[in-house]
C-alpha cells in the first residue's frame, strides 16, 4: 500500500483567519498538509503562532503568520497586503475561523462587549470577504466558521449566537455575487468541539457540563478540532466544487 501523501492543493494558497489556536490551528495544519500554501492571522499570542509555525513547517508545509487585530479594519485590510507579497496576488481559498465568545446573560451584557463580538465575529469576516473578492481566482472557495448555537439557543450566548448568525446571511448574499465566477461560499457550524485545555469550550464550561453535552449527541461524544478541520478541507478541496450556499453542522448529530 502507498503511503505516499496527497496534496489535492497543490499550487493553491489559503487566508485562514485564527489560526494559531484551536480549530483554526487544525484548519491550517489540515489545508497545508493538503499542498496549499497558507497564512494565518493571530491576535496576540506570538509564542502560539511561533509553535504552529514551527509544527507545520516541520511537518512539510508553507506557512506564514501575520499579527492582526480583527476589530481594526485597516489591519484587515494589511493582512491581506501581507498574502499578496507571500502568494504574488493570487489567493484561491478564504477560511473566516476568528471568532470571539463572551457569555451573559441579555440584561447584564456590556457595551463593549456586544460590539467586540459583532465586531470579531461578523464586521470582520464581511470585510474579509471583500478584500477577497477582488483578489480570489475563479473557482475560489470561502468557508466561514458559525456555530450550532444559531439552531440551538442557549442561555447567555445571545449576542454569540446573533454575530454568527450575520455571518450566515452574509453567507447566503456571497454566493449569489460570487457564484458567476464559480467561487462557493459555505458555512461550517461546529457543535461543542473540545480544542483543548486554554480553548473556548474548556474556558467557558465546567467538566460536567461537556459530559452531559456530550451525552445529548447521538455519537456521544464532543467534537475534535480535526473533526472541522476535515469538513473544510473537503469543502476547499476538488470535491466539493458543487457545494456552495450550504451550512454543514459539524455536531456529532446535536442540532437537526
């Protein structure tokens, strides 16, 4: 048997936004062991974005990270300045993953941070589609990270849930204006998805409470960061070029 590695990316180039931690580490681990070369954005953490990096670039893969608030529309706009000296203009794939989650209830639920999260979680991927659009080649793909919480509400997640479900509308609107240039735009909904000790599951639940999430699942079991990684891969990668307008729940089967 061939152990040969495939590399259905091969002369692509990726944006993945958050991609120095959890999901988006996986996602950038995933798309680079595919072929494509990638740049990842982080917000403050340079020894996180050293170490994935460092992993992916051991590992065989082209990678670069690029130091960018999310909330500050002009380093946005800089993260993409930066792809184009890495990737000579030619971008093929957009993975919008930054996100941000505070949990509160509605009536203590701060101004700050109702707009850092409209801000992280919606304002910006919007903007990030548009600097993308003019730059992605034809046939180019886009996958924004949601969240199941948009069907399945839960307490204290009000704003969360509102900020990604913009995202999807902004979803549906790019794949109609993009869409004659053969270019998909997708959602992935991640379920409950364990992305380890310092992740935001982790810091915003108790054990008890994953186990018993975990428990509701047909499968009976949280999600790994692989998990979603896989499902955007398969939807950047040559198989999925006929899937576009869609909202994959990565969910072990929670949400239906």
């Amino acid at each position: 048997m061939s152990t040969e590695r495939t590399t259905p990316l091969a002369g692509r180039t990726a944006i993945v936004t958050g991609g120095s931690r959890g999901i988006g580490r996986a996602i950038v681990r995933r798309l680079a062991t595919d072929g494509a070369a990638v740049v990842f954005s982080y917000g403050s953490d340079d020894t996180a974005a050293r170490e994935t990096v460092a992993e992916v670039t051991a590992a065989g893969g082209v990678v670069w990270a690029e130091r960018a608030e999310l909330t500050d529309l002009n380093q946005i706009e800089q993260l993409f300045l930066a792809a184009d000296k890495h990737f000579g203009s030619r971008l093929d794939i957009l993975v919008n993953n930054a996100g941000t989650f505070v949990r509160t209830p509605i009536g203590s639920t701060t101004e700050a941070d109702f707009d850092r999260q409209m801000a992280v979680n919606a304002r910006a991927p919007f903007f990030a589609i548009q600097h993308a659009a003019d730059r992605l080649a034809d046939g180019g793909r886009i996958v924004n990270l949601s969240t199941v919480t948009t069907r399945w509400p839960r307490l204290q997640e009000a704003v969360y849930a509102a900020s990604k479900a913009a995202l999807e509308q902004f979803t549906w609107i790019a794949t109609r204006e993009l869409g004659g240039r053969g270019i998909t735009v997708n959602v992935v909904s991640p379920g409950p998805t364990d992305s380890g000790e310092n992740g935001m599951l982790r810091s915003a639940t108790t054990d008890e409470i994953r186990a018993e999430v975990a428990k509701q699942t047909p499968l009976g079991a949280l999600g790994r960061t692989t998990d979603i990684a896989n499902t955007v891969a398969f939807l950047v990668g040559p198989d999925g070029g006929w899937i576009t307008g869609q909202n994959i729940r990565v969910d072990g089967g929670l949400v239906w």
